[in-house]
C-alpha cells in the first residue's frame, strides 16, 4: 500500500540522511522523494510502499530529534495487476 | 564569532570537561588518541576523573554499567577513526537497551574532512543508527549548545545513547560559553479515554498478568509498580532486563518469561485474558511465536514511547506517559482468588531444582547459592550465552540496577568493562561479573583496568570449554554438528588473572563451590573463580525457535 506523507525537518543534511535510514530500516520503500528549503526548515513530500500499516513508520519519524512534523497526507490503495 | 559582554571564553575542549562537571559528571571512560588529543589535555587536572580502559569497547561498555548502576549518564571518550568504530558496539548495546550513554569522539580538523584524512571516518554517518541523536560540530559556536542538548537528550525521555563528534580544531578553538535551556520537553499527556479503557479491562480481569519490562528502571517506578502489584496481587512476570523491578518476597513474583522463561511466567501468560504490559516491548526472544503469544489475552499497554504501542501486538488500551504518571491512573481491583492460587500452585509445580546428583559444579546451584550469600545490595554484570540465562533463572535481584545484562543487543563482552563501570559508580558495594569462558576473552583486555584503579571487582567465569548456548543449539537443532564452538585449548584462565595481579582459584567439583564462594565474597580486592562445569550441560527450560511459549523443551522431554 502506497502512502503519502510531509515531512518537515531541520535544514541540516544530515536530518535527511537520518529520516530515510528509518524509512528503509523499517520496510518501506520509497517511490517519491522531493525536498524544499522554506523558513529555514526542509519540507519533504514523499510517497512510500510496503505491506506494513503506515504507523509503524510515523511513529518512529515522530520521535527523532530532527523531525518537527509528520503528516500523512493519503493512503492510496495498489491497484491490482 | 560575535562575542558579547560577559562571555567567558575557554577552548572547546575545555569547555567540554567544564560541560560535563557542570552537569554533575565526575567520572569518564575512554582512551586518548590524535584527534581528540585536546580534550585530554584539558582532563589533565580537572575535576573530572578519567579512567583509562585498554580498549574503546571497554570505555563504552564501562560507561553502560556506570548509567545502568546509578541511573546517571554515562560518559565514554574516543579518538577518531578507529577509536570511534570501537565504540559502536556499545552504542548499539546502549541504544537497544535505552541507557543514557553520552559519546564524545574527537575528528579531524574541519578543513580535512572528507579527504580521507589519517584516522578519518564518517563518524556522524556511522552513528545514524545506533543512537538515540548524533551531532557533528561543524561551528566553535555551536559546541556549547550541542553538548548541553546532546546531555539533555540522552536523558530525556526514553533514555538513549547519544554522540557529539569533534573536530579537533574546535577543541582547540577559543569558544564562547552561553548557558542553553531545553525547550519544555513534548512531555505525552495520558488520553482519558484510555485510561477509562483500561480500567473497564481490569475491572472484567479474571486471569490478569503484568508483563514487567525495563521501561520500570528507567522511569524509575519502582515504588510505582510495587504499590500497584500489592494492591491487585497481579501475577506478574518480568524480561530479563526488568529483573529486580518486582521485589523478590512479593507473592506472585512469578520470574522472567520468555526462550528460557520459567515454566509459571510462560504457562500465566499463554493462560491470561489481560496482560499489563507495563514499559516492555514485546521482544522475540520474550514472544516466541508471536501469533500464540497470550493469544487469548487483551493487553493494555504502558510506555513513554509512543512507537513500542502496536509494533509486535496490538493493545486494547495504551497509555503512552511516563510511568511514574501512568501506574497510578490503574485501578487496583483486586486479582480473582481462582488465579493467585493457580498462580502459586504453579510456581510450586515448576519450582527450580537443585538436587543436581552428579560429582560436577553444577552452575545453577552455584549461582543461587552465591545469590544468596552476596550482599543484596551487590550488583551482578553478565555476558551473553548459558550464563547470562542461568543467573537470571538463580538469582535474585532487589532492585534493576543491581542485575546488568546486555538484553536488546546481547553483546558478549559485555560483562566486565560494565562491571567496571558499576564499580567506579559505586565504590562501597560488592560488584561482580558473571562469565562465560567465551565473553570473558573478549574484553579480557579490561583486567588490567581492574589493577591499574585497584577495583574490587569479583569474577566467576563458567567454563565448559564450549560456546555453550551455540553448541546448545548445534545439538538440540543441527544434528550436533559443532561447528567452532569447542573451547578447549582456553587458557588457564586463574593464572591469566595472576599476570593482571587477580588472585583467584579453579573448581572442579560440587564439593568445593561453596568454600569458593566464602572466598569470593569474603575477598577484599579483586578475585576470580574459575568454576569448571560440564560441557554437556544446556539451559532448560528451553522455547524452540518457531514455537509457542507453552511449548517448552524441558531437560527429561528434549
């Protein structure tokens, strides 16, 4: 099941780093990725894949010290192939 | 650098000793080298002690067992590069044991970063994932803050392991110091609702168990929990981690659970219809199989970290808060007569035995023989394998911080440098390490740490010159094929403790363990016991792996 979420994060390099390590360790795959600058945080949108329930990987976002807000945006349901 | 009136300014390097002194840190581990060369110089005279281990790995495991014994921080120093690697495996032991643990590594000067400097590794990337937070210093500016933050951090919360790295050209750096205050913490408000929830289970409960994790010792409920078990005479059960959280004369203490659980705590939970799981994570070695762990029960969750809620099991109820705040929102209806009775008859079913009728050092003998005659105040450190299991099984704690296993990472050489590390946090208590002839040898090095500070530290090293949990499994699972695991050309393992200036002796028989444990006790120095015991012995009971936890081997059913 595929998910869409925003994240905003510190503007350091390394929140980046830290906040995908967690995505891939956890078992979801990402299918989008896009970064922004503003007001002096980063703000990622980003889309990703697994057969996990999506809180498993929100409530590990939610507590890094970088990670300011998580807001899962939607939940879009694989179409069968 | 803007530098305003009243700045006080000192190196970084001093200022990361003055940081730590501040914050009531008297005592550090680690070894010196190149890049953090500065920091050391500026220990030269401090009021900070530090110990010098001979290996990283030491001074990492050192400074766990000096924040698992105290509840303090922990602080351990390396240099760059291959220092820093050394200390990882501690982190990660740190961090899947939530232990505040404080690292500070030193890096090369900024100007040479990433340009595969000598002793340069990308220390901050390394740390992404066996730490609770990471910085790099890449400002002078910035050092004060990030230390301030990075010891408020490994603190707060869930406790965790955190690093700072470096460079040593902000050591070196004059700095400014600015006092930094934490930012209200996001402290998680207990949902009403839930607690309503809660209690309505608790209410209808008639076989209740709680589920009693580490989560207790690092909230520091212990007072918490007993109030609430006296009051409902729960049966409860505990990982190996929260061993010592549930007094040992409580009625119902029905021990740890799980791969090599008593039969009682595995047999409560399988039969329960509501489990308290208060501050515990649901590990696999605690579940066996997962889909039949306490599959008839509802559970009703406690923890800081929100995370831990519905990651292996799903929960009727969760109160995510610390501890100390959530214990007491539970209603204490007492626990049905039914089940506390079936609770004691199983107990007294499966009760332990010690008849042991060979001629041999039987190791669970020893070990609850020497529970029993070591202060109550002592602590115990293990290593990982047969041993760690037996002295969980044998020996009673009164308190976490007096037994230190290394649980979530199961780390072997573990054992010793932490048991450096409770003895230099507390220095009029009986400490001690148990052993396995595998673990000893992988920090063995830290023997030379116990005479350099002359640290009573007591040994008992378990010998079946084996890697015994492995050729355990090799039995009971590979068709006894002992792949590496036959440790018979092990070294002498007493005059090995001699050339450290460790006196000690070697048993071989039933009939000497208990003069052993008069000397080891009674010693006032250092002392090790050597206790040969047969190679053939496993730990029982014993959850195969894919079973449920009401499926155990037994010694008379393998």
């Amino acid at each position: 099941m595929k998910h869409s979420l925003n994240i905003a994060i510190k503007n350091q390099s390394v929140a980046v780093e830290r906040f995908l390590r967690v995505v891939r360790h956890r078992g979801f795959d990402l299918t989008h990725f896009q970064l922004n600058v503003d007001d002096g945080q980063y703000n990622v949108a980003m889309t990703v894949d697994s057969d996990k329930p999506i809180y498993l990987l929100t409530t590990q976002l939610t507590k890094l010290v970088d990670v300011k807000q998580v807001t899962l945006q939607s939940v879009h349901q694989q179409q069968a192939v | 650098m803007s530098l305003r009136n009243g700045d006080l300014l000192m190196t970084g390097a001093e200022l990361t000793i003055d940081l730590l002194a501040k914050h009531g840190v008297k005592d550090v581990f680690g070894y010196p080298g190149g890049a953090i060369m500065p920091i050391y110089d500026a220990l030269y005279g401090a009021p900070v002690k530090h110990y010098l281990t001979r290996h990283e790995q030491g001074a990492g495991f050192a400074a766990v067992g000096f924040a698992r014994s105290t509840g303090k921080l922990g602080v351990c120093f390396a240099t760059s590069g291959p220092g820093a690697t050394n200390l990882i495996t501690a982190l990660a032991d740190a961090m899947m044991d939530s232990v505040p643990l404080l690292a500070i590594t030193g890096q090369v000067p900024t100007a040479a970063i990433g340009s595969d400097a000598f002793q340069e590794i990308d220390v901050l990337g390394m740390s992404l994932s066996c730490t609770k937070h990471s910085y790099m210093v890449e400002r002078a500016e910035d050092l004060a803050e990030i230390l301030q933050e990075a010891i408020h951090l490994a603190q707060s919360g869930r406790p965790g392991p955190v690093l700072v790295d470096i460079p040593k050209d902000i050591q070196m750096a004059q700095v400014p110091f600015q006092p930094w205050l934490a930012a209200d913490d996001y402290l998680p408000q207990l949902d009403l609702n839930q607690v309503a929830i809660a209690n309505e289970l608790l209410s209808e409960a008639q076989r209740p168990v709680a589920y009693v994790g580490g989560g207790v010792q690092a909230a520091g409920a212990q007072n918490e929990l007993m109030q609430f078990l006296e009051k409902t005479q729960m049966p409860a059960v505990s990982t190996l981690k929260a061993l010592g959280s549930v007094l040992p004369d409580y009625e119902y203490d029905l021990g740890m659970l799980g791969m090599h659980g008593g039969q009682a705590a595995n047999l409560a939970v399988q039969e329960c219809d509501v489990l308290v799981c208060i501050g515990a994570r649901f590990d696999d070695r605690v579940t066996g199989n997962l889909g039949k762990f306490a599959a008839k029960a509802k559970v009703i969750h406690l923890d800081i970290d929100a995370a831990e809620v519905g990651k292996r099991k799903p929960a009727k109820a969760s109160l995510i808060a610390d501890l100390k705040t959530s214990l007491p929102q539970l209603e204490c209806f007492v626990t049905p007569d039914a089940w506390r009775e079936h609770s004691k008859e199983m107990m007294v079913k499966h009760a332990w035995r010690y008849d042991y009728p060979g001629e041999k050092v039987f190791a669970p003998y020893l070990l609850n023989q020497l529970s029993q005659r070591m202060p109550s105040t002592g602590v115990v450190c293990c290593d990982v394998g047969q041993h760690q299991m037996w002295v969980a099984q044998h020996m009673k704690f009164s308190h976490p911080s007096n037994h230190l296993s290394s649980g979530g990472a199961g780390t072997m050489g573990f054992g010793l440098p932490a048991a450096i590390g409770a003895q230099v946090a507390r220095p009029d208590d009986f400490v001690m390490t148990v052993s396995g002839d595998g673990s000893i040898m992988m920090n063995i090095q830290e023997l030379a740490t116990i005479r350099r500070n002359n640290l009573p530290v007591k040994i008992l090293i378990l010998d079946n010159q084996r890697l015994g949990m492995v050729r355990q499994w090799q039995e009971l699972f590979f068709e006894g094929r002992y792949s590496e695991t036959n440790l018979s050309d092990n070294p002498d393992f007493v005059q090995l403790a001699a050339v450290f200036g460790i006196p000690g002796q070697t048993i071989t028989h039933a009939n000497q363990v208990d003069d052993a444990i008069t000397a080891l006790v009674n010693s006032e120095g250092p002392y090790i016991v050597h206790a040969c015991i047969d190679d053939k012995e496993n730990v029982w009971p014993l959850v195969p792996p894919g079973a449920a936890n009401d499926q155990m081997m037994t010694e008379s059913a393998k």
